[in-house]
C-alpha cells in the first residue's frame, strides 16, 4: 500500500432541504484511503454512503469539509477543472449499466478510452472481462452480468486512479454478483486502481482492505481488514 492520505475526506457533512425538513445526511465524516486500497463503504439504507461516494466522485457537494485526492482538493476546483478532473481521475460503476443501447460492447467501453490521456487497450480489457467474444453485441443481447461487465469495462477503461462502485451487484444474482466482485479484485490488484465501493451486503467486507460502517449519517467503525479472502470465497 502506497501513501496513506492517497484520498482523505475530511469533516464532510451534508444536508437537504431546508427548515423544518431539514435532514441531515452526513454528519461529519473523516478517513484516509491508501492508493491501491479497495475500501467498501457498509451500512443500511440512508446511512449516507451514496450521499458520501458522489462527493468523493465531484457530482455532489458538501455543505462544509472537503475531499483531498493525491493533495488535490476537489472543492477548490472550478467546475471546468472539476469535470476535467473527474474525466481523468475517477471512474464510475453503478447498480444500473446506463450503457448506451445502440453501442455495441466495445463502443461503450470506447466511450470511456475517449475520456482519457492514457487508457487501456480496449481489447486487451475486452480479454480481461470476458468480453472479448460478445465485443459486437449491443447491451439489449447481453445477460445482466455481462452488461454489468462492460459497464466495469467503460469505468475502468480509462486506467482511473479511483473506481467507485455503487451497488455494482444490487441488480444481480448470487453467482453473477460473486463473478462482479471477483472481476473488480482483478481489476485491483492487475491494475493497482483504488476502490471505493458502496454495499449493503454485509460479506463483501471480507474481500476489502478497509470497512467503514456508517450508519444514520456518522462512522460508526473504520477497520483494516488483515485476513483478506478472495471474492471466490465469499458468503452469503
């Protein structure tokens, strides 16, 4: 593991609404994340940690506090630097694919090479996620797993210092969700890209390096996982 204050969220906090009806989401956070580091974000529904990965990834912002990203403050950004900033630095894998339905496989990972100065060969990732085969089919012939893929595909495309990854298996069954979450390991630990990924499933932890528990908008527990088991191993 590299440096440890690779990505430091420092003191985020974050409200909506207003008056009466307000409601606070985040309420002070603060941890470090190492370069490399696959870090999983474990907590109930609206505990925050959605909330918590779109202000790491710059589509959301904090009400105070800030994001530090390899001694880069997000907020300090303005929004042309920030956008510029996201296109390079981060990539992006949610529950749902948002594939683009006349691309075949290979264009929509394409879109994501575009993005970047310094992408990965689009083939040779197509090889890596089983993808290879299916490179001429569009997203309405693909199996969910294999969408999910492709959508990993087009985050990880673009050789991101950080992935981050929101309910990446909520939509996917036991077997597809494990064969995900394997896939991502890879994708850690060939490529070295740093991991932040949101889950309600309590088992994924022990594939991760880092668990932070939120609950009702507060870090509950922060731990460094020592006894790290592969994806393949995992439970539930």
């Amino acid at each position: 593991m590299g440096d440890n204050s690779f990505l430091k969220i420092s003191g985020i906090k974050k409200s909506f609404g207003s008056g009466e009806n307000r409601t606070e989401v985040l309420r002070g956070i603060d941890f470090e994340v190492a370069k490399g580091e696959f870090c999983v974000l474990l907590g109930p529904s609206g505990s925050g940690k959605s909330t918590l990965l779109n202000i790491i990834g710059g589509i959301d912002s904090p009400d105070s506090g800030y994001i530090s990203i390899d001694g880069e403050k997000t907020g300090d950004m303005d929004e042309k630097t920030l956008t510029r900033y996201r296109r390079k630095h981060l990539g992006y894998v949610f529950q749902m694919y948002n594939l683009i339905p006349n691309l075949n496989v290979k264009e929509n990972v394409e879109v994501g090479a575009y993005l970047s100065d310094n992408p990965f060969d689009v083939d040779d990732l197509l090889k890596t996620l089983g993808l290879y085969e299916h490179r001429h089919k569009l997203p309405n012939q693909l199996s969910g797993g294999q969408q999910q893929r492709t959508s990993i595909g087009r985050a990880i495309v673009k050789n991101p210092d950080i992935l981050l990854c929101d309910e990446p298996t909520g939509a996917l069954d036991y077997n597809t969700s494990k064969e995900i979450l394997k896939l991502i390991e890879d994708v850690n630990q060939k490529y070295g890209n740093t991991i932040i990924m949101v889950t309600h499933n309590d088992a994924i932890k022990n594939m991760a390096d880092r668990t932070v528990k939120l609950r009702d908008g507060m870090i509950r527990r922060n731990i460094v996982n020592e006894n790290k088991i592969s994806a393949v191993e995992l439970d539930w």
